[in-house]
C-alpha cells in the first residue's frame, strides 16, 4: 500500500483518501474496505506520503459516536504531528444518537494539532447535510409492499394510481408498519435504501433554497391531513416535489459556528458520490446568497477568499486560487446581488437511464477555464479546455 501511495503521488495524485465513516457500507450490508483497515496500515501510507514531502490524507468521519469520532481525531492529530502531512476530514455535528458527534470537539482537535506542529483542515458544508426524496428518486415508504407496487411503474402511472381512493387509503395506513427510528446515526443512503419511519417534524419541504422551508408536519397540520396523505398530495400538485431530511449540521448555527474558523475549508459537497440521494453541489451559490447577501454573516471578499484561495493553499495548489500572474486563467463572473442556487431536479440521463440529482443555479454570467470561455449564462459553449489537476509530486 505504502508503495501504491507513492506511484499515484509521483504520478500526480493530490493525495491519498479514505473512510472510518460507520455509514459506508457495501450493498450487501458489509463495512467498505477501508473501514477493515487497521490504524497501523493507514500510519503506513501516511509515512510514505511524508518521504516524499508531499500529499493529503483525507478520511471520511467515524461519527457513530462523540467517543468514537475523538478516537479518530486523536489518531490523525498524532500522525500529522508525526508525519508532517496535512489531514482533512468533514466537520460534523448531529442530534443523531445516544453520544452525538459535535464540531466543537473536532475544531478543538485541529487547533491543538496545529498548535503542536501539524497541519491539520476541517471541510464544512454550508448548509445541512440532508438525504434527499422525491417522486423520481426515493420516498420513505418505497420498501413498504403497498408502495412497492405503485413505484414499480413509470411515473405517470404512478400519479394516477395516487389519485385513486382506495389506494391512497392504503399507502396512507401502510407507513404504521415501518419500523420507527432509533437512536444510531443513519447516513443519507442508509435513509434512502434502510428507511425508517419519518419524524414529519424534521421532514421539510422544499421550496426555495433560502433554508426556510415548511416541514410535512406543519402543512399537515393546516390540511387536517395525515402527513403521508399530505405528501401524497404535495406530489400530485408539483410531481418534481422534493423533501429533505436533514441528516448532520442540522443546526444552522453550528454550520455558521464552523464557517467562521480559518481552518474550515468551505468544500463538502457530496454532490456526485451518491448521484440520486444527496445534493451538495449549491454549496458556493448557497454560501453567497444565504450566509453572505441574506444573514450579512461573511463580507463577499471573504467569503469568495474563503471557497478559492483557503481550499487551494490547504490543498497545496500551488498555481490556482488566486488571480495573478503564473496562476491557472479559472475564473468565475457572477452577479452579487443575484447569485442564487436553483431547486434541484431529478434527471435520468447517466447510462442505462439512471438518476441522477442536478442543481443549476442563477446569477452567474459566465465560467473561464484556462482562458477559454465555457459557460455563458448557464450555457456549455462547447468549448473545453479544463485539465487534469495534479499534486506537486508530479
């Protein structure tokens, strides 16, 4: 492994990634491969990240528990301490479990880690993190035998099966039987493909991207309507209707709390690891018009300096992040006032017809790559001049 490391660093790689995270699992119900892994192995890869003076390890989170995720903090404070190398992992904070992670936890821990010599960042997201359910992607109820039957056809059968009576009767009393949340942390997938009864409470729906959105229970409570039938409802009037449940960083506080550190790094998407789940790809549109133009929490110098600069210097690239002479011609035009992101839209054009989430956004007047023009008001121009990002082994 040690060996393999070095060649993908010689060959380019801009590091070395890997998870702890309890959530990722194999479609069989297995830990992923990298959980199997012991700490010793993984000090390995790092060591020889540190003979070559270069690369950063990145792990996804163990965040079963407070106790757990400060085992793994304690782990990577002594190997970048050690190694020189710089560690990335997600901030994360949850009301999830009998023993939540909390971000404070892990701010402590990077702060005494570069106190002590290390280099250690934090990503954060700027909002939620949040599984995501609709009509064309996933609906808590899809594993429900009743639900099954109607999810098995194409969509416009399906909305007129929700218009019968008797069926909506049906599905209606069929959620009763899901099994009700417990108190271990659920990851987004697990809510998709493992899904427990909702709390309707926490169940949002989706109607702008201004992180003030009605919850199921609310509107059902103003219909006098269960809230399965309320959903059901929802989906008829606009069948592109999403739902969000949020999943970690369900304190906009806390994701605030996070932002303001230096060494938060404003990138956490998620947005193309789980296609048709999860959607993180408004994160920089969401950061200007939400914590920037709406809450006035960030100035637009910082928060730009924060999503370009910040994340190339933590990334050792060494050519990109800043506009001046030498650097990468990669630059985006962008109306302040107006920059916003787009609902996001299920779209089924990856191979073979499967889904995927896209999120567009508006305000934005124009993408240069490398000089060239590639986006013009929300358009490809059909020029492409993006190139392979490569670390400084190289």
């Amino acid at each position: 492994m040690a060996k393999l490391a070095q060649d993908a660093l010689r060959a380019g790689a801009i590091g070395v990634s890997t998870s702890r995270a309890h959530t990722h699992m194999t479609p069989d119900g297995t830990p992923v491969a990298s959980r199997q892994a012991t700490w010793r192995e993984l000090e390995t890869i790092v060591a020889a990240m540190a003979e070559l003076g270069t690369g950063i390890f990145q792990v996804g989170s163990d965040i079963l528990s407070h106790g757990t995720n400060r085992a793994m903090l304690e782990q990577l404070k002594r190997l970048t301490v050690t190694y020189k190398r710089t560690m990335m992992f997600g901030l994360i904070s949850t009301k999830q479990g009998d023993d939540p992670v909390q971000w404070r936890t892990q701010a402590q821990a990077i702060q005494d880690a570069n106190r002590a010599g290390g280099r250690m960042f934090g990503q954060a997201n700027t909002r939620s993190i949040n599984a995501i359910y609709s009509l064309k992607s996933y609906l808590p109820f899809d594993q429900l035998p009743e639900w099954r039957e109607v999810r098995a056809h194409p969509i416009d059968e399906q909305l007129r099966m929700l218009r019968e009576p008797e069926r909506r009767r049906a599905l209606v009393a069929a959620e009763a039987r899901m099994r009700p949340k417990d108190n271990k942390l659920q990851g987004g997938g697990a809510a998709t493909q493992d899904p427990r009864k909702p709390d309707y409470d926490q169940l949002f729906v989706l109607k702008s991207m201004d992180w003030d959105d009605p919850t199921v229970a609310e509107l059902a409570r103003a219909r006098g309507a269960h809230p399965v039938e309320t959903m059901i409802d929802l989906t008829l009037e606009n069948p592109d209707q999403v739902y969000v449940w949020p999943v970690v960083n369900e304190d906009r506080e806390d994701v605030l709390g996070m932002l303001k550190h230096d060494f938060a790094l404003a990138t956490f998407s998620d947005a193309g690891a789980h296609s048709a789940q999860e959607m993180g790809a408004c994160l920089q549109t969401h950061f200007l018009n939400y914590w920037v133009n709406r809450r006035g929490a960030f100035t637009l110098e910082q928060a730009v300096r924060k999503m370009t600069r910040d994340i190339a210097d933590a990334f050792e690239l060494k050519d990109r992040g800043r506009l001046a002479p030498g650097y990468k011609a990669d630059v985006v035009l962008f109306e302040a006032d107006r920059v916003r992101p787009c609902l996001p839209t299920i779209e089924t054009d990856l191979p073979g017809g499967a889904r995927r989430l896209v999120q567009k956004a508006e305000g934005i007047r124009a993408t240069i790559v490398n000089g060239t023009l590639t986006m013009e008001n929300g358009e490809a121009t059909g020029r492409f001049a993006g190139e392979v990002m490569k670390g400084a082994g190289a």
